[in-house]
C-alpha cells in the first residue's frame, strides 16, 4: 500500500532581506508566509532519485516541479505524496505561490498525501517539538549543522549550493522516516 510514493520538501526565502539580519527572532518567523516568502528550491525525491528546482526565478521553479509531479502522477496516478511537515506548510506554501505566479498545478487529494510529522506525533495538536533533523538523528543518519531557519541566511550569502545540499539531505531524511514509520505501522494510523 505505501511502495508508490514521492517526497516533496521547499525551502524558503523571504523576498525582502534588507534588514533582516537586524530583526528579532519572532520577527523572521513572521516573514515565513507565502505572501512575504518566496520558494527558493523544491525537491522531488522519487524511486531513489532527487530532482532539484533551483533558480533565480521561483515562476520557473514552480512550473518545472509541476510538469515533474504531473509526470510522476501519470506513471501512477494513486502515488501517495510524503513529506514532513508537507500538509501544514510546503503544500500550503507551494499552491499559495504557484496562485500568485498564475501557475496551473496538477490538483490532488489530501488524502493522498502523507504528512509524516503529523503521523509521528499521531495528529497532536498545536506545537510539537522535533524537526525532521531532530528525527535523522534518533535513526542515526547523517545531518548537516544547518537548520531551516538559516536559509536566509544562506539567501543573503548566496550559499546556493548549501541550500542544495541541504535540501537534498531533507528529502534523504524524510524518505528514512517514511521506512520507519511504515515498519513500525506508525502510517497506518488514521485522524478518522
């Protein structure tokens, strides 16, 4: 039942920098929305491969990763969509740009689509402590000294290929967490 699968994760950017350095921590929080954010790289990981959009220009990455999901979608239109964090912000985060870009998406289910903070926490609500590299470490796996909220950081320095490699170590992780949580039926359990 979960052997058709692809991992999707984003990282974030906001648009404007100027000054951002200077903020408070709450402040830069703040920004990460899609109306003050903008997707700086997308990943797709699907039967062991990574494909990664990445450019200047978020328009082009939105419509490359969608022509890519549309492709994964008509090799198997029932392919589940995993991700960490994915239902309460990439996905959000990916439709709310693709809307502002005026990018057709490929529709999809929710249901179809496996948010494996959601299921490692058995759909807790509110605030919940563990980052996916929290999670890599506990399996043991490599994770890079960089957390999420540095990528703007790494925007600002023009770290493009940490961004890159940290993206790709996202998706790795993520799809080692998948396996767990489906050996250990943690996937199977349901909201209703």
């Amino acid at each position: 039942m979960y052997d058709d699968y692809f991992i999707v994760d984003i990282e974030t950017c906001p648009i404007n920098l100027d000054g951002y350095n200077d903020l408070e921590e709450e402040e830069k929080t703040k920004l990460i929305n899609p109306i003050d954010s903008k997707i700086i790289a997308l990943g797709i990981r699907y039967k062991n491969e990574n494909k990664i959009f990445m450019n200047e220009n978020e328009k082009e990455i939105l419509s490359e990763f969608w022509n890519e999901w549309n492709k994964i979608k008509k090799e198997n239109p029932s392919n589940l969509i995993v991700g960490f964090n994915i239902v309460n912000f990439d996905i959000p985060f990916i439709t709310s740009r693709s809307f502002i870009h005026n990018i057709k998406i490929t529709p999809f289910i929710l249901k179809l689509v496996i948010d494996l903070r959601e299921k490692i926490n058995a759909y807790r609500y509110g605030k919940t402590r563990g980052k996916l590299t929290d999670y890599g470490k506990f399996l043991g796996l490599d994770v890079l000294d960089i957390d999420g909220n540095k990528i703007a950081e790494l925007c600002i320095e023009k770290s493009w290929d940490k961004i890159k490699e940290y993206l790709v170590k996202d998706l790795e992780i993520t799809e080692e967490l998948f396996k767990r949580a489906k050996e250990t039926n943690i996937l199977n359990i349901s909201r209703w």
